[in-house]
C-alpha cells in the first residue's frame, strides 16, 4: 500500500517539472526592476560626479588667484607711492574696488560626445577692500581680499567664493 501511494505522488508531481508562466513572468518583472534601478543609480552618480568635476574646477580658479594675490610682492601699502605688488603703475594687484569679471575655464573635454569639445566656463570677479586696522594708533594695512566664481551647468548657477587676508611685507 505505502507503494502505491508513492506511486499516486509521482504522477502527480510528474506533470510539474518546470516554472508556469506566472513564476517566469514575475522573476522576469523584478530583473527588469532591478536592471531599471541601477540604470537609475549609476546615472545620478554620473551626474553627482560632474557636478563635483565642475566645482572643483571653480575652487582651483579662485584657489589660483588667491595664492598669486598672497605671494605676489612687494607688498608695503605704507610705502609712498604704495607698493601693492608686482606691477610698477597701476592697475596694482591689489586695487582697492571690484575687478572686471575674467573669463575662466573650468573644463576641458576634446574630442567629447560625437567628437564635440565640450567646455565649460565660468566669470571669475575679485575683490578687494583695506580693513583699516588700528592698534595703538599704527594702522596695520590689512587688505581683505574675495574670489567669486560663478558658472553654470545644465540651467543651474553655481558660485564659489574664498576669502584672503594679507598684511604688509614689512
């Protein structure tokens, strides 16, 4: 007897030897949904990745600047005529007001998408101010000096600003 119920299972189970085609259909549709997910997060990393590329882009522009407005010399603003760095006449380095904006790249792709240059710039303005310190009646000649740079990427404006100190040579 216990024979002749194995038997009546294996018939049973003999017609269910694959997926029916609900089972295939639903694996079929959670593979789809997971391939759709990473296509989705890999695109966002992409993305957050250029952006990132472009900002630091725009904070060596401004870095750069700084460091040639810091090491740039002499720098004796007491001096008569002043001295506010390396350029005999004026424009000084250091002119006191806004500068006109430059024109900065950010980055540079050759031979990009299609064989097109893409390029991305952005207007670079300094700034420059005396803070006009006085200690026991000795006017410190402090300048203060600010690098904005500002661009845009895919219709939305970024900007990025580093601030400089400098005291006399002397």
């Amino acid at each position: 007897m216990y024979l002749a119920v194995e038997n009546s299972r294996s018939a049973k189970n003999a017609g269910r030897l694959g997926f029916t085609l609900v089972e295939v259909l639903i694996a079929t549709a959670l593979l789809g949904l997971m391939a759709g997910s990473s296509i989705w997060a890999l695109t966002q990393a992409n993305n957050y990745a250029s952006i990132a590329r472009l900002y630091t882009g725009a904070e060596t522009a401004a870095q750069n600047q700084i460091d040639f407005l810091l090491t740039d010399g002499p720098f004796n603003p007491q001096d008569s005529p002043p001295q506010l760095g390396s350029q005999a006449a004026p424009p000084y380095t250091w002119t006191l007001g806004q500068s006109a904006p430059q024109t900065v790249t950010l980055y540079n792709e050759l031979g990009g998408a299609n064989g097109h240059t893409l390029t991305v710039t952005g207007q670079m303005v300094t700034t420059v101010v005396s803070n006009n310190v006085v200690t026991q009646s000795q006017n410190l000649n402090l300048y203060s000096a600010t690098v904005v740079v500002t661009y845009t990427y895919r219709n939305k404006t970024y900007r990025v600003q580093l601030n400089a100190m400098r005291a006399s040579d002397v």
